[in-house]
C-alpha cells in the first residue's frame, strides 16, 4: 500500500489545467484537478451521462449552470451536479491554484 497526498507533486507551470486520475474502474472515476485562472472552453456545456461529485479543496472557482445561474465555491465547498445538467467553469481564482477533487458516478 502506497500512501499519496492530494496536496503533493503540483506543477509550477499551469499554462493548462492539470488534470490527475487518481481512481478509476467500471463505477467511479475520481480525479484530481489544478487550475489557476483557468475555465471551461467557450465552445459550449459540459453534459454528462453520469453524476458528478465535486469538492474545492483549495482556491475558489464559478460554476455557472445552463439553468440555474452561477454557484461560488471556496475551500471545503462541494456539490454534486446530476447527470445532463449543462454547466461550465465560469472562473478560478488566478491569484493561487485551485485544487479540486471531482468524482464520476
């Protein structure tokens, strides 16, 4: 058993968001994601077939939903957003790295 720390092993340079599998197999996906600045591509929504679990662990970041407006999440803020509901990452605080945690299920 190998112990890991969420918190360990995170780029300096972010010209992209940094994206980390941290668990997969045929029922859940969990990952690890470092943004800093960084939104969602203007080409459109992020429409899921399946659920998703998602936790701030640090930084904050706009999640702006198709539907329901935006929703402002900060350290230790999570929400689980249900499978095909259209949302976005609005923004991400371009001052420090926000760090997510985001489970598939």
């Amino acid at each position: 058993m190998k112990i890991k720390n969420v918190f360990a092993s995170i780029p300096e340079d972010l010209d992209h968001e940094f994206f980390e599998l941290l668990l997969h197999n045929d029922k859940v996906k969990i990952e690890r994601i470092v943004s800093m600045g960084h939104t969602s591509p203007d080409s459109g929504w992020h429409d899921q077939e399946g659920d998703e679990w998602v936790l701030v662990l640090q930084g904050a970041a706009i999640i702006c939903f198709e539907n329901n407006g935006d929703v402002c999440l900060g350290a230790g803020d999570h929400i689980t957003i249900t499978a095909h509901t259209k949302h976005r990452v609005k923004w991400t605080d371009p001052e420090i790295k926000t760090i997510w945690l985001t489970m598939h299920f």
